[in-house]
C-alpha cells in the first residue's frame, strides 16, 4: 500500500502575517528603518522555508516580496508629536484598514508580526485569536501609545520586542520588553571598501530628530566632502539647513536604493551619526560597517550599542560637534576590515534571523 508523505510541511514551518507601519507605502523611506526590518526579515525568514505575507499602505513595493496592498489615509508620525498628545486616526485610516484585514485572515497565519508604532495595534491585541509579535521600533514618543504598548507588556509577556537596551530603558516596562535587535545585514549585498576616497557619509530620514546639521557643521570643519542619503521628510528642515550652511561640501544624493547606496557608502571615510533623539537601532549603522566604513556616532541610543569605540567607529560626546571632528580626524586608525567581520558575524542577517525565528517559535508555542 502506497503511503502518501506529507514532505510539503517542513517541521517547525511558520506562515508569518506582517504588518507594516502606516506612515508611508513600503518603498517610499518614510518608514525609515522598519523598511529595511521587513524586507530582510520577510528574506531570512523565506530563505529557511517559512512562508511571509505582508499587510502595507496601497504603493507599497519592496523587491520581489508579495505585499496586500491597503487603501486609506497615512498616520501622522508619532514622533513629530508631544508627549501628552491624543490618539488621533485620520478618516479612512489606513492603519486600520489594515487590521481589519489582519482580522479576517488571521487564521491562515501561526502568528502576526507587528511594526507598526501606533496606539491601535496594541489595544486590538486582545481582541485577535493568533498570538501578535510587537516590534517597538522607537523609543517613548507618546504616553498613550506607551500605556497601550504597556498593556500588553503585561497582559501578553515577551510579546513586546525592542531594537535595543537603551531603548528598552525609555519605557517604564523597559524590563518586559524582549531584546531583538533592529535588523540584520546579508554581507553579499554590500561590497566591502579597503581603501576610501576623502569623503563621509551621512544616511537616513532628513528630519529633525536625526540632527543632519550637526554632520554638516563637522564636514564643513573637516573640509571632508558629506554624502548624504536618505529621504526628505521635512522639507523646510532641509532647506534651513542648506540656508545655515550655503559653503559646506556637501552633496544630496537622494532615497537611494541599496545596491546604490552601498556603491556610494563604501568609498567614504566614514558614516556620521548624529541623533538627536534615543535611535532605537539605527540601521544605517550595520550597512556602514559591510561596507567596511566605520562609524562615528553620538554615544546615544542603538549606535551606542552598536559600535565597539576604537575598533568599528568611534563614540562621541553627544551634541558635540568638536568630538566629532576629533573623530573623523582619528578614522584612519581603524581597520576596516574589522568593520566588515562584525557585519558578517554579530550583525549579519542570519544571526539576526536566529533571534527573530526563536521568538517567533516562543510565542507560537
Ligand atoms: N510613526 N505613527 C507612527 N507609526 C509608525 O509606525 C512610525 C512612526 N514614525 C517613524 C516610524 N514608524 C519608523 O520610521 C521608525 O520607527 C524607524
């Protein structure tokens, strides 16, 4: 008698509901860097058999990855808001559009993964049958999404995951929150540069919270050409800073690609990173270091975490311009081949994606 094997279901195969944030189609950098979390986490994920579909704003594309794509209005952005601001959802919200569909579906999927930072995934969390992995992707912007997110930390233990432990520490519920990192880098995807021009780098959202003009002060100090990339999110914050700083090297190169990215990222110096605000993570941080570029970052939030000062970048004073042209001076003294070896090992996508799958096993039991 012929036995029929069932050789399709791989043990332990996960079917992965994504949701991404609602402030902007995939693809388009207004979700920083939870665009670079989804795209290689959906990768890793596949890549060991699992099977990932992703909920995302109508316009979202990211590669060759299947994405639902959801009508509606875009969210405000939570950290252009003060502290004590209200719950404010636009008519036709996309965000929910988006949950109302992760409702009737839920049950094809083991588990839901959640990036978005918003008041309402965390309160529907309750009212969903399929356990929903939170990914935090900022620290404390605003005391009601933090009550909310909270709630859940409680009533869903180790449900909550953050990038880092600085960030995990603007929470009051920073204990219960489980540490994943924010993103891990697939080496072949960036190619490693031993001998830079006399250029730096600047990479991410142009937005006030990432401080863009302290890293043009320091290269108009250094006289070192900045590149810089990433999207334009606030455009008069931009257009100041061209006004404070009509002379300085610097050259706009646009919401790059990452094959582009990388190809004009590996040639620099270094990368500066100059958050204002706690970086949960900061991505831009690992690419630096896979291109072989080290990092001179604010010893604030994720970078801080990220850099082992003296050996991948250096860690500087925050909001000190003066550190960081003391650093910038000093990157000749790092090898750049050690900046690539902690891409290809503790930051790589693999390690990365052991993490992510063991949480995601926990919480499907
Ligand atoms: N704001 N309201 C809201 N929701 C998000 O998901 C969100 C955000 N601001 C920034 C953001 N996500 C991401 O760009 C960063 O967390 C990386």
């Amino acid at each position: 008698m012929f036995v029929a094997l069932n050789i399709s279901a791989t043990p332990n195969r996960l079917k992965i509901l994504i949701l991404s944030t609602p402030v902007g189609a995939l693809g388009s950098g207004l979700g920083g860097g939870v665009e670079l979390t989804i795209a290689n986490l959906a990768r890793e994920l596949q890549s060991r058999g699992h099977i990932i579909e992703i909920v995302a704003p109508a316009g979202s594309q990211l590669g060759d990855l299947a994405i639902i794509q959801i009508p509606g209005s875009l969210q405000l952005t939570a950290q252009t808001q003060e502290l004590s601001a209200s719950i404010v959802m636009p008519s036709d919200p996309v965000l929910a559009n988006m949950w109302a569909t992760a409702r009737t579906i839920q049950h094809d999927y083991d588990i839901i993964f959640n990036t978005a930072f918003d008041w309402l995934p965390f309160y529907l969390t309750p009212f969903f049958d399929r356990p929903i992995a939170h990914f935090v992707s900022m620290g404390s912007q605003i005391a009601a999404i933090d009550l909310a997110i909270e709630r859940v930390a409680i009533d869903y233990p180790g449900t909550i995951g953050v990038c880092t432990r600085t960030q995990a520490e603007t929470f009051k519920f920073g204990d219960a929150c489980c540490i994943v990192g924010g993103s891990g880098v697939d080496p072949s995807v960036y190619e490693y540069c031993a001998a830079p021009e006399a250029a730096l780098a600047w990479l991410g959202r142009i937005s006030p919270e990432k401080a863009l003009e302290d890293a043009v002060a320091a290269a108009q100090r250094t006289g070192l050409n900045l590149k810089i990339m990433g999207k334009i999110q606030d455009v008069a914050y931009w257009e100041q800073i061209n006004r404070d700083y009509p002379d300085a090297p610097i050259e706009y190169l646009g919401f790059l690609p990452t094959y582009e990215l990388q190809q004009a990222l590996r040639t620099c110096r270094g990368l500066l990173m100059t958050p204002r605000w706690v970086e949960a993570f900061g991505n831009v941080a690992i690419e630096a270091l896979a291109c072989g570029v080290p990092v001179v970052a604010y010893r604030r939030g994720g970078p801080a975490e990220i850099i082992a000062d003296g050996k991948t970048g250096f860690l500087v004073e925050p909001d000190s311009i003066e550190g960081l042209v003391a650093a910038i001076d000093r990157l000749p003294e790092i090898d750049r081949a050690d900046c690539r070896h902690a891409a290809e090992t503790i930051f790589s996508q693999s390690a990365w994606g052991n993490v992510m799958e063991s949480w995601f096993y926990r919480l499907v039991g």
